[in-house]
C-alpha cells in the first residue's frame, strides 16, 4: 500500500501501504457500500496514487544475465505474464516501448519469454546488500457490533484528518480553530470513542490489517466486504518483531506473523495492546463490496501474487522491472530462497532504501503463512531498457 503492508517480514508495506488501497508484510484493511436497486452504484474507492518525484541515484554496476543467480531457473512464462499485463504504468519511453512489444506478441512460454528478457533488458547490480520481506491480502472474521472477543473498531478517515499520510503526504489534525497539528498516534486514537465504526474485529487481526493495507472481512452470515486502505494518521511504522524478541515474548528465530499474531492472541487486553501500541502508525479504512480480485497496489493496477513487490519510491521508480535475489532467511521455516523477475508496482511507509523489498503473496491464509515467514538477504537487480534512455 498502497504497507505490508507485523514483523520486520510483516514490516511491509504498509505496510504496504503496502498496498496503498486495497493492498498487503509487515496490517490494515478496509471495505464497502452497497448501493440501491435503482440509483447507480456508488463509486469504487480509487487508490491514493504517489506524487511523482525523480528517485535519488542508485549506484549500479552493469552485469549479464549469466551473473544474476537463479535467472536459468525461474518461471519465465510467469514473469513474462507479469511484466505484460502490468508494464503500461511504467512512464519511461523505452520501457513503453517494451511494453507495446510484448502486448502486441501475446503469451510466450518459458524459452520464449526469457530469451524476451534477454533481448529487451540489461540487468546491472544495486550496490549493496539489503532486506526482503513480504505481505498478503488477508481475510479476517469481523462483526457489525463489538463484544468481548471482537471489540477493537475498524475506523473510516476522521473528518479531523487533513492529508492521507502516505509517504510523501502530511495527515494533520484540524483544530475546532482551524489550527492544524500532527495527528495524534495509535494510544490516543484508540483512547477516543470510534463514532460509527465500519465494522469489530478482534484486535491483533485489526493491528495485522493495518499492516496489509487491505484485506476481505467475512461476517457470520456469509457476507464479505472488502477493507480498503484510506488515510494513516502519519506517523512512523515501527515493527514490534524485534522489541517481542528483546523482551523474551518470543525467540530470535521464531518472529514470523503467526508467532506475533498467536501471542497477541493469548495475550489480548491490556498486556497485547501495549505491546501493539509501540507501533504509533494508525490505518483507517472504508469498506467496498468484494469483488474477489487481487487488491490494488500504488501503481493503480492489481498486484499479481508473487510477481510484485513493493519499494521505495524515493529510490526506485513504480512500473521498474526487477530481478531479485532473496537469500540466508533469519526466520524458522522460510523458504531458503526467492529469485525470481517483478514488477515495482506498490509503495509502504517501511519500506526504506534502495535495495529494500516487500514481496505481495497474494490473499488468504496460505499466503498469510509464507508472508510472515519471509526476512531474506536481499541483492536487486535492476532490469533496464535496452532501447532508449532507461532512466
């Protein structure tokens, strides 16, 4: 988000704004409006798009396809896939160019679509070692009134709130004076009466939505509604992962999402929501109806599962074609490795550096599972337009 968007692999995006609407490692949702029989449907929420600003150079040296690790062995037809049905938001001429190309061609298999790669791009280098972690769209049991165990309140965007808090946008609070000041943080909000709240959740799954970005409520009567991220109150997300370790709450190695989201759990009240309030950030939501696609990134487009991620705007450009190279995991039961081709579709306000990357998963508990899982070693390779000017 638009993150995430939980632990420092649940640290995303949002968190993922990590999926900046509709998005999510790394939590946050929102959903809905139901319009009438007879009056046009009310608009769909549309996703707060970054302003455009020139990223800061990147120190890069230029390599061959030979010397990016695992190139030979990733699912090319999948990346191909990707890159196709999503390269129309890149706004570099000659990445424009590659774009019309492969549209114009169609699908190709996994030959086919690598030796495309080859022809078309030049990998080189970022300098320097970074962070891989990942997000997932989730989908939590929610209520229409609050109770014991459901009792934490999905807020829509305040009317006090100026701005949207995404990075690179203020969220100030207006004053009964019209005087503004910094929006207040996770502690106070929470101390406030929610007013009409959208919808109950338990609290960890709430703290965990707001890490996403974005994510599906189910209700008891079978009825889905679609958690869509709308304004953050601004303030710096700070991963609880490291503070639980520090404190003993958990071990080193075993810091991944259901770790945090399971000890929250046993631990909910006064005791979890101390720990949850070490993260300042505050997510606020409004609710769409559920069409069951991929939510949608900062890029404006669905986030294809596991061929996208989320990066630093101010370092890299939405719509970049990436190979990364995702190695040495710290947490218990991670995938050893990650090397595959993406697209730079999705921005999250903890997602900092140049060589800093947030994997999208895709929806739903499986996904959840291996999102929480990931804090790898991370090497980016930069795919850069063989025609043209590519930055």
């Amino acid at each position: 988000m638009v993150s995430r968007r939980m632990t420092q692999g649940l640290g995303g995006h949002l968190g993922k704004l990590r999926l900046v609407p509709a998005l999510v490692l790394t939590l946050a949702i929102a959903a809905c409006a139901t319009p009438k029989a007879v009056p046009p449907p009310a608009p769909r929420p549309q996703p707060q798009r970054p302003t455009p600003t020139q990223p800061i150079p990147t120190p890069a040296r230029p390599e061959s396809f030979a010397e990016l690790p695992g190139w030979a062995q990733d699912d090319h037809a999948a990346g191909y896939e990707a890159f196709r049905t999503t390269c129309g938001v890149a706004r570099d001429p000659a990445m424009g160019e590659i774009c019309r190309r492969a549209r114009a061609i169609g699908p190709l298999d996994g030959p086919r679509a690598r030796a495309f790669f080859e022809e078309s791009f030049r990998p080189e280098l970022l300098i320097g070692d970074g962070i891989l972690t990942a997000y997932f769209s989730p989908e939590y049991e929610a209520r229409d009134r609050p109770s014991a165990e459901f009792s934490a309140p999905v807020r829509g965007k305040p009317a006090d709130l100026v701005g949207s808090g995404i990075p690179g946008k203020d969220a100030l609070r207006r004053g009964p004076n019209g005087q503004m000041s910094a929006y207040p943080d996770r502690a106070a909000i929470e101390a406030t009466p929610p007013g009409q709240a959208l919808a109950w959740m338990r609290p960890e799954d709430l703290f965990f939505l707001q890490i996403q970005g974005s994510g599906v409520l189910t209700y008891p009567n079978g009825r889905r509604t679609k958690a869509v991220f709308a304004a953050t109150n601004g303030r710096t997300f700070v991963g609880i992962a490291n503070p639980m370790r520090d404190r003993g709450l958990l071990p080193a190695n075993n810091t991944s999402g259901d770790a945090i989201r399971g000890w929250l759990a046993d631990n909910r009240g006064p005791r979890a929501d101390e720990v949850m309030r070490l993260n300042p950030r505050y997510v606020f939501f409004t609710l769409a109806p559920d069409d069951g696609r991929q939510p949608v990134g900062a890029a404006g487009i669905p986030l294809p599962p596991g061929r996208a991620i989320a990066i630093d705007t101010a370092r890299n450009r939405l719509g970049e074609v990436f190979f990364i190279d995702g190695v040495a995991p710290t947490l218990s039961g991670a995938f050893p490795t990650y090397r595959r081709t993406v697209m730079a579709l999705d921005m999250g306000g903890a997602i900092k550096g140049a060589v800093r990357a947030d994997l999208y998963m895709g929806h739903g508990a499986s996904a959840g599972a291996e999102a929480g899982r990931v804090r790898h070693t991370l090497r980016m390779h930069r795919l850069v337009p063989k025609v043209g000017q590519a930055r």
